[in-house]
C-alpha cells in the first residue's frame, strides 16, 4: 500500500510461493480493492517457489566444479536498479 502510493503505481502482482497463501491473497484483494489498485495473481498451480530450479542449477554448478568463496552471502537489500543498470 505504502509502496503503491509512494510511487504512483496502479497495478500491484504477488508471485512465487507467497503468492498461494490464502490469507495474503484475501489481504492484497481487499488493499488492492480500498486502494483502486490492480491486482495480478496468477493461479495457484502457478505459485510456486524456485527451489528445485535453484537446487538443480547447484548440482549443475557442483558437478562442474563451480564453487563459490566463503566471503559469498545473501544480500536482502540490494538495490536492482542499480545492480541491473
């Protein structure tokens, strides 16, 4: 809601494995609803994690003897504009 108002956007989508929680789809319906917002949900056959891809491209890279160094960690607030520019 902050985010949508903040910015301007009209059309808000949930996706991966979040997106089948029910009681999150009922809450952004109805945000979206208050808000005037487009709401895309795909199906939930559709909503699923990446786990397994993220696990096969592993094996892929271990069986090739890619391995990363210690110092490699998650980043949870990585700027995408400005990793992708």
């Amino acid at each position: 809601r902050a985010a949508a108002r903040e910015t301007g956007v009209r059309r808000v989508a949930i996706a991966g494995g979040v997106a089948a929680n029910k009681a999150l789809r009922n809450a952004m319906g109805a945000m979206a609803a208050e808000e005037g917002l487009e709401l895309t949900i795909p199906p939930l056959i559709l909503c699923t994690d990446n786990a397994a891809m993220i696990a096969a491209a592993g094996h892929r890279d271990f069986l090739a003897g890619r391995f990363a160094d210690r110092s490699l960690n998650a980043r949870s607030s990585l700027d995408l504009e400005e990793t992708f520019a």
